[in-house]
C-alpha cells in the first residue's frame, strides 16, 4: 500500500462517525464509472413572459401589498 494510501486509511479511522457518511458518498463518487444522474424534475417547469425576470421585484410587490 502507497505511502498515501496508508495516511488516508489512518485519517479515515480518526474520523468522528458522523463525519463518515459524506466522506463515503465522496470517495464512491470518485470510483464509480458511471456518472451520478439527478433527478431534478422542477427544471423547465416555469413558463412565463420574456420580460419575467425583468419585473420580477415589481410583481414580488405587488403580491406582497395583496397578501396584506
């Protein structure tokens, strides 16, 4: 075993357990050959006029003065 390999190894076993769940989901990451697929099924969800991000403070107020 490298040199590196045997301080990873040791700093692992030092690690507080609450510390090993991301750590692990990290290192399988760097091993797998497939690519992590997300699920991100709100992407594209929001249509609206091409000025929208434009106005989106002033129509933020107005539905702000409408709740009050």
């Amino acid at each position: 075993m490298s040199v590196m390999r045997e301080e990873l190894h040791h700093l692992v076993e030092r690690l507080p357990e609450e510390k090993v769940a991301p750590l692990l989901r990290l290192v399988r990451g760097q091993v797998e050959e497939q690519p992590v697929v997300r699920d991100l099924p709100f992407i594209g969800m929001l249509e609206a006029e091409p000025d929208f991000a434009e106005r989106s403070e002033e129509i933020l107020r107005v539905e702000d003065n409408h709740s009050l």
